[in-house]
DNA sequence: AACACCCCCTGTCGGC
DNA sequence: TGCCGACAGGGGGTGT
C-alpha cells in the first residue's frame, strides 16, 4: 500500500482518532516487525497523550507528549509493503482478542481512553516502529538522509539535478532512491514518468545539462511528480488488493493509473497509439509507453 | 562511489 | 484439487 500518498491517507485517517488523547491500553502482539519494536514500546507509550500525527515521505510520525521524567518522544512508523491501520470506535469494556482468535497479522494496538481502538496490522512485516526523542527526529538514520517532499514549496528540480549530474543509473531506479524525491515508490514513479513523457531507461544524468543545471525536462518531471502526488492523495491513494484506508474505505487513485499495472493496454496519452509494456528494472516492474516515453 | 543483487515475510494468483 | 513458481505498494545490506 503504502507510498507518500498512502501515507498521508493514513495519517489524516488516524488524526481524529487518536490526537489529543491519552493512551490507555497499548498491546504489542510479538516483539518485532521487520526489526524489533522498542524496547518496552508498551509501557513506554501508555499513559501518554497524542500530541499531533506528522509524515515524512513514507514515514508516519505520531507524536507523543513529555512524560514526567524525559522529553517528548515520536513513534516513528513505517508500513512496509502491507502494513495498514485500522480504527474502532466505543470499544470501552468491549471484548477483547485473545490472541488465539485476534485477526492475523494484527502485530500493535492502542487504546485510548474514550474507547477508540488503533490496530496495526501487517501481514509481510515489512514494516517496522521506532521511538525516538522528538527534538533529535531529524538526526534519525531513517530520516536524516531523505530528499525535500513533492508537496510544499521546496524546488525539485535543482536537487535532482546535483543528485543526478554524471549518474547513468536508469531514471526509475534513481527516483526509487528516497534521497532524491522523498516518498516515491513504484506505483508513483511509473505515473509521474508517464505524465512527464520520459522513459525510466534513460540514464538519469540526460536530464542534467552541462552547466549541471536541470534541463527542461527535469523541470517538465518535477510538475509530473507534484501533479501525480497530488491527484493521488485527493483521491485517497491507491487501493491494491485490499488495502483500506483506516475508515475501511478504498482510495481511488487506483483507477486513474495511466501505466502501473496497465500491461498490453492501449497508452491514455492522446493520439500516442502506444501499448503499455511492462520491463523490469532492478527487479521490479516497471510499466510505461515506448512510444511516448523516450 | 555507484550499482546490481539478495534478502526479509506472507498471501494470492495463474498455469499445469 | 493441489502443487509450484512468480509476483506484490519497501528498503537495508552486501558484494563487485
């Protein structure tokens, strides 16, 4: 499910459930995801108030509030490939899982006090959490080295262009790189280079030009990948298999993919005639028009 | 340094 | 029906 636009769904889903409310019941239901969750993450987090729900990239920020004898900390979540939250609402008093009978793969769950359930689930365990002292997040290994975000004001083009000077990687590989443009992944990637009529063969350092300034093209890629992350995360993201959002409803962008998983489809570019073909490039698929895209 | 490859894990789907 | 391989929204680690 989850790249950038995911996340952010995520994020604004979890926001009424969980903002300014205490934390009455946390559960962790093993000890580790992908690595192994924090050290007493439970205890660690009960009693403490949500303070704000942040993102970064893919990375969704739950910021707690201080506890008596330390600063404020941030539960820092990562999806992975299939994690997913969902919410309960009046849960107060209600039966709880034992975990013979829980739903699988429902690895977290927080309480708060007015009786609204979090749970995160993730069948993959791809994904991972980390608490960490909210003054020092941006000196996190996960987060110290990602690119600017493709939402706000901060110019792309400019560090794509440092980034990718001399680079002959293939264009899809070099924006999977979270260093470049944070919160890409490959659903995003095949759209926004589809819009933008580039080929993710061609090496990324033809879009830099000699000054080691962006060319027109990498100015043409960064409106594609503003305009691609923006439809999305109006639209709810994507929802593939059967991801849901936290309310258990579908996103929607899934419908308006113009190249991702559209193989032998006819290309949506106006007067193309192309078909969408599907290569893969550093193991996973990448779909895209050879006729639009060069 | 840059890049290709493998791995983590579970579930689903298509082909035989 | 069942078995088997390919593949899935990510990214960290290793080897060349």
């Amino acid at each position: 499910m989850p790249e950038l636009p995911e996340v952010e769904t995520v994020r604004r889903g979890l926001e009424p459930a969980l903002v300014g409310k205490r934390l009455e019941r946390v559960e962790t239901r093993r000890k580790d995801l992908r690595f192994p969750l924090p050290q007493d993450m439970a205890v660690r987090l009960t009693g403490r108030s949500v303070t704000a729900l942040g993102r970064r990239a893919k990375y969704l920020l739950i910021h707690l509030s201080e506890e008596p004898a330390g600063g404020a900390e941030t539960l820092l979540c990562h999806l992975g490939m299939s994690g997913s939250f969902r919410v309960e609402e009046g849960v107060t008093g209600a039966f709880h899982h034992p975990r013979s009978v829980a739903p699988r793969h429902d690895h977290v769950v927080l309480e708060t006090a007015d009786g609204t359930r979090v749970t995160y689930n993730d069948p993959r365990r791809f994904g991972f959490m980390d608490l960490v002292p909210t003054a020092r997040l941006d000196e996190n290994p996960h987060l110290c080295a990602l690119g600017p975000e493709p939402v706000g004001n901060t110019p792309l083009a400019p560090h794509l262009a440092r980034l990718f000077g001399g680079k002959r990687a293939p264009l899809k590989a070099a924006l999977l790189d979270q260093k470049g443009i944070a919160g890409l992944g490959n659903i995003y990637v095949c759209e926004a280079l589809h819009r933008a009529g580039l080929s993710p063969r061609r090496g990324a350092g033809t879009l830099v030009g000699a000054n080691g300034r962006a060319t027109a093209r990498l100015e043409r890629l960064e409106e594609a990948i503003r305009a691609v992350i923006a439809d999305a995360i109006a639209a709810g993201g994507s929802s593939l298999r059967d991801h849901r959002q936290t309310d258990g409803a579908l996103g929607y962008f899934q419908h308006a993919f113009r190249a991702y998983d559209r193989e032998g489809q006819a290309c949506p570019t106006p007067g193309c005639g192309g078909t969408i073909t599907r290569i893969v490039q550093s193991g996973r698929s990448t779909f895209y028009c050879p006729a639009c895209q060069r």
